[in-house]
C-alpha cells in the first residue's frame, strides 16, 4: 500500500480570527489576514477538489511521473507549484527545490508574483523566477518559476538532473522547444528509475493528454473536473473580414456601448496588430458617450516586459480592461475578470525552413485546442461571451487538432548543441512527442560542423562546449569568441546584446523629426555598427525613456540590452576569457568588428547580382532585397548599394527581406570562412567569384613566401 501523502498545514487551517497563532510552515512567521482572504478563492477553484488525489499519486507514482489535466482557467498553473512545494516541505526538502517550467518569460514572472502572494511569502525569498536578464531567486529558494529555454540549458550543462526535488513542466500543450526537449531527456532519465531522481509533474490541456499518455507509460493521471458555470456558445461570422483589426475594434466598441459588464479579450494574429487595434481603440473609445470610466485598452505580447503586470491590476472607478493579445495568452495568463472575448481565429508564425536557412512569416488558422481555450475564457456564471470574426466552417475545415509542435518549425542548431553537451551522440536517439524532420536536424549539425563546435567524431569540440555556454545562437557565440582574436570584444558585447534582444527600428518613423533623429543613429558601415551607435546614445542618455520614444526606439528591449550585455560581460570572466578597452569609430576597430562578425556569419552572406538591390544568397538560389528599416536604404542622397553584404536574418514573406545588413569585402569570407564551405556552396557565379579569389589569394601567399626564402639564402650566401 502506498504511504499517505502529508498532513499540510492548510488542511487545517484555523479561521482568520485565530490567524496570530498559525504560522507559515516556509518561514516561520504568522499568517496575514490577506493569506485567508485568498485561500478561500483558491478552494473555489476546480482543481481544489482533486488536491488528495495529486499529493497521493505524487507520493506512489511508481516512476515518480505524474499528469495533470484540465482546461485553461482551472487553477492548474497556480496550485499544482504550491502543492509540490508542500510535498517537498514535508520532507524537508532532502532532494531539492522545486521548479516549474513555463513557455514564456512573462508567465513565469506573473505566476510567481501571484503564487507569492497565495502562499504569503517574500518575491525573490522563498518564491522566485529566473527569465532572461533577471533572476529574481537565490541558493535558497524553495520554489521557482523558470522560463524553459533557462532550464533546459541548466539540464544540459549539467551531467544529472541537478538539485530538484520536483520538476512541473506546465502548460506542455504549447509544444515549445525547450518544453518537448525536457521531455525527452527526462523520460530517458526517469526510465532508469534511479534513487533521488525527481518528482516530474507534467501540466497539460486535455486535448494533448492522450499523446503524453502513450510517450510517458501511461502514467498516473489527475483530472480536473469542469469549472461550474456556464460555457458561452459562440457566434460565428458569415465571412472572414478583410481587416481584422477594424472588426476587432469595432465589435469591441459594440459591447461598450451595450454596457455588458465585465473585461474583454481580443485575439490578434501578431504582435503588428495588436499595436495597431490598441492606438485605434485608445482613439475611438475616448469618443463614446459612457456613464463611467473610459475602458482602459492594454497590449499582451511578449514585447510588454514587466508592463504586463498592469493587466493584473485593479482599475480604478471599476473601468473595464480590453485586452489585446494572441497566441501568448491562449493558455497562459488567467485572467478571471475576462467576460468576453474576441477572436480573430489566425496567428503569425515564423516557420524556420532548413532547406533555405530562412524564416517565414507563415499566418494561418490557429487550432480547434486554441481556439476551445480561448472560448473558454468567458466562461462564468452567466455565461459571457464570444465573437468568432470567422465562419464556423473556417474552424472545422481548416484548423488543425492541436498546436503545432514548435520543434517541427524552429532552428535546430542551439537545440542540438545542447544535446551534444548531454553527449548525446545523435540527435535521434533523443525522444520527441514529435520528432523533427531529419534534413532538419541534419542541417544543424552541418551548421555546427561549419562553426567548428564539432570535432572529427561528431562529438562537441572545445570551442562547441564554450559556445554552449552561452545564451545566444550558435552563430553570434562564435562571432563574440572570434572577438577575442580580433580585439573587439567590448563593441561584440553590445552587438551581441542588441541582436538578442533589441528590435532596433521596426516600424517607420511617424514624422519628418524622427526620421532626422533617427538618421542621426545610423552608421555608414551599416546596421551592425548603428547599433552599437544606439545602444552607445541611449547609455549616453541615461537610459531615457523619453529619448527612445522620439526616435521610435523600444525603451524596454534597451534596457534588457543592458542586462544581456552584463551577463555575457560576466560569462566571459567566468569562463577567463579576455576582454578589450573600447576603441568604437577607429578604422582598425571597424576591420575587427567585421571580421569577427564574419567568422560567425558566413553562413549569411549574399552578392548583389545586378547593382540593383536583388541579392542572391551564397547558400541556394534565393533572391532578397534589404529590409525597408535597413540604412543602405534611408541614405540622403540614395547611394548605390553594396556589392557583398553580411544579414543577420532572412525571412521569406511579400518582399524577402535581408535584416540587419552590414557591408563586408569578399576577400575577408574567403580568409575567415572554412574551405570546405565554399567548396560546398552551390553552383553559381558567386562562387566562382570567391573560388577565383582564393586561388588569386592562394597564389599571392606562395609567392610572398618563396620571395621571403630566396631573400634569405641570398642572405646566407653574402654571409
């Protein structure tokens, strides 16, 4: 007979007047009265009633594997962390914290503000969470909140699982990356079932329940019951509108004008829109003749930051909230106050296409999963809403089951570097819920091969395991190491930062005065060196706020630049690498910069064939032009363009576009640039331009050293 879960302090919990004589089991002080207030929401939730059945399947699981599954809204992301922490306080915490996993940055930090809040504990004491450019935890956290892509990375740095007691990968039904590759390497470790492995808890929505199922074993399952309250029926649209973001808009003007109570949620495709449907609705709700407060209209993407946290907060006078969002919040980020929703039924992707090294703007109909999840939504007592602007037969016709798993679209490079670090020898012997196409994976290991991360047997080579250690892509690690050689490391941080994290210009300026401010950024050596320029001004500024909103700049993505640039700045120390004095603008630096840059980025170099702007990419057959942003193209007068030009990244979509282009001279690709890359390049007039070149180069060297020989046996011969 398993052995009974422990009794946790909540089980029996005295009344608030009693509150001065319990204590918090986790740091020994007296319970708040805010502490009371907040359990008893958390017992009305529907996961409350399956909490004995949770502690008593995670205390007997015969492999220490446990599934969770219920619909978005029922408490899963909040309770299931606290009661794994209760788990793992009744035994004294002997085998670890805990850590939960969640898809993006900005839920990890929203749920552990909430979960600290529940659990009457101190953000970043007992409760913390570690996101990009900030961790908020320390040694002795007892629960944290970590974004996957940080986890994973610790897994694979480390040769076992590490210090967790247990592990709670939540919301597994978004398909990320780092969610379905932890997946992977912990059902190979838990297959062995070895003493002091973790607890593993795997958080999902029903509609992917059944595939975890088949992957762990059939493991113990706890289902959550329904929420009680009504599920709104959707109303669909005759037609697919051609301007969602106007239908968006005007529905939303149309519930405010009814005075329906409640908060609404739109759905958007991208993040574009959402900027767009927020500065329209901002405009027109301000013209509505209401009897309260003006809604307060707030953004949801990734780009938020910790803005985010304005979603959460009570408005004043009760204004009601409208909140604009897409796929970031079609299970993460519950939002109770939500009575009504608005759905677009698309989402913008992008398909990263190994055959091409390109991305693509993919937009397409979201899944029946997403698409129930966001119904969902308004679900409550009555029911509240929700608008469908697509037909009913739009959904059934051309809307997949479930979310597509992001590990069949994305770049596979730092994914398989980090499953080298875990020696695994190939990709393939790794378990996927779906398994990659394999020219995909094969294309990350040619890439890997061609940065020399790998040695003669496949396997990491020295300068591979450095490259892991960093949390950047594989191609930008190598430039920062190639910085090293070349005496630009100080101006390679800052690059290196700004391409990671900040978007640099990405709308075109609103007015004559922006466009001459933001000429004033731009560098003649292109878009790399302009910013380095930026991020230099917006340091000189002061990291003002005002300052980056009169050039168009993103003032929260700089400043997470600056964090970034601080961790790889530490790294690099860590790890005892050399660093260099600063030396931006001399011409000495500007061939530095750009050789490291090509010994990263050879892979993305482009020819222009024609002199006209139509670059042809050195490793197939695609034509680009440079992006509209870039400043070859915002040059008074126009000039003409670079001949051999350096991209940071290519998408596909209407106009293919080169992003993030800096000139660069073909002899420096054919002295930085392996051999047997160029030699490998497809058949084209590029490459018989860079052959010519290294044989010119080849022949130059030959006679530069037989020169030096004969001077030095007519040396001899006078001695």
């Amino acid at each position: 007979m398993a052995s009974q879960p422990p009794r946790l302090a909540e089980e029996s919990s005295p009344s608030p007047g009693e509150s001065e004589l319990a204590v918090n089991p986790f740091d020994g002080l007296p319970f708040s009265s805010r502490y009371y207030e907040l359990l008893e929401q958390r017992r009305a939730l529907p996961i409350w009633a399956a909490r004995f059945t949770f502690l008593e399947h995670l205390e007997s699981s015969p492999t220490g594997v446990v599934l969770v599954s219920g619909e978005p809204g029922s408490g899963k992301s909040t309770q299931i962390p606290q009661w794994c922490a209760e788990f793992a306080l009744a035994r004294g915490f002997q085998n670890g914290q805990v850590t939960v996993t969640q898809p993006y940055p900005l839920a990890a930090l929203s749920l552990a503000v909430q979960v600290a809040d529940e659990m009457d504990l101190t953000l970043g004491h007992e409760v913390g969470y570690s996101i990009p450019q900030e961790n908020c935890a320390e040694s002795d956290t007892l629960l944290r909140f970590c974004w996957d892509r940080l986890l994973l990375q610790e897994v694979a740095s480390s040769r076992g699982i590490g210090g967790w007691g247990v592990l709670v990968l939540d919301e597994a039904q978004e398909r990320s990356v780092a969610s379905d590759s932890l997946q992977g390497l912990l059902r190979d470790i838990k297959l062995r079932n070895l003493p002091g492995d973790p607890k593993v808890v795997v958080v999902t929505d029903p509609a992917l329940e059944p595939k975890l199922q088949a992957f762990w074993g059939n493991p113990p399952t706890v289902y959550i019951p329904k929420e009680p309250g009504g599920s709104p029926t959707p109303v669909y649209r005759d037609t697919i509108p051609t301007d969602p973001v106007e239908a968006a808009c005007q529905a939303v003007l149309e519930l405010c004008q009814k005075e329906v109570p409640g908060d609404v949620l739109v759905y958007l495709s991208s993040e574009e829109e959402i900027s767009l449907c927020c500065e329209s609705l901002s405009r027109k709700v301000g013209t509505l003749a209401l009897p309260g407060p003006q809604p307060r209209v707030l953004p949801l993407h990734p780009g938020c930051g910790q803005a985010i946290q304005a979603v959460y907060e009570d408005t004043d006078m009760g204004a009601r909230k409208v909140v604009v969002t897409h796929w970031l919040a079609d299970f993460s980020f519950s939002l109770p106050s939500i009575r009504h929703v608005i759905d677009s039924g698309l989402e913008l992707r992008s398909v990263y296409n190994p055959r091409i090294r390109a991305e693509s703007q993919v937009l397409r109909p979201i899944s029946k999963c997403q698409a129930e999840a966001r119904r969902l939504r308004a679900r409550g007592f009555p029911p509240g809403s929700c608008l469908c602007l697509y037909p009913q037969s739009f959904l059934e016709l051309e809307a997949p089951p479930l979310p597509q798993p992001r590990v069949c679209e994305e770049n596979l490079s730092p994914l398989v570097l980090l499953l080298k670090r875990r020696q695994i020898a190939e990709p393939g012997e790794c378990h996927f819920l779906d398994r990659p196409a394999p020219e995909a994976l094969m294309q990350a290991l040619e890439d890997l091969d061609y940065l020399a991360a790998l040695d003669d047997d496949g396997d990491l080579s020295d300068l591979g395991v450095i490259l892991s250690e960093f949390p950047l892509s594989p191609e930008l690690a190598k430039a920062l190491l190639a910085s090293c050689e070349f005496d630009c490391v100080d101006e390679m941080l800052t690059l290196a930062a700004m391409l990671t994290v900040a978007p640099g210009f990405t709308r075109p300026p609103l007015c004559a005065e922006e466009a001459a401010l933001r000429r004033g950024l731009e560098h003649p050596d292109g878009d790399h060196s302009s910013l380095i320029q930026v991020y230099e001004a917006f340091i000189q500024s002061g990291a003002n706020e005002a300052w980056c909103q009169a050039r168009g700049l993103n003032w929260a993505a700089l400043c997470q630049a600056c964090k970034l640039r601080g961790e790889l700045q530490e790294l690099m120390q860590q790890i005892e690498l050399p660093l260099t004095q600063p030396a931006f603008g001399s011409e000495q630096n500007r061939r530095n910069l750009q050789k490291a840059l090509v010994s990263g980025y050879f892979l993305k170099v482009a020819r222009d064939t024609d002199g006209t702007g139509n670059y042809l990419l050195l490793t197939h057959k695609h034509v680009a032009q440079l992006s509209s942003n870039c400043c070859y193209q915002n040059r008074r007068p126009p000039a003409r363009p670079p001949q051999w030009v350096l991209y940071h990244s290519f998408s596909i979509s209407k106009d293919n576009c080169l992003s993030i282009v800096s000139e660069i001279q073909p002899q420096m690709l054919v002295e930085l640039a392996p051999p047997y890359f160029l030699s490998n390049l497809p058949p084209s007039e590029s490459r018989d331009l860079l052959n010519q070149l290294r044989k010119e180069m080849a022949d130059s060297s030959a006679e530069s050293e037989s020169s030096s020989t004969q001077e030095f046996r007519d040396a001899c011969v006078l001695q």
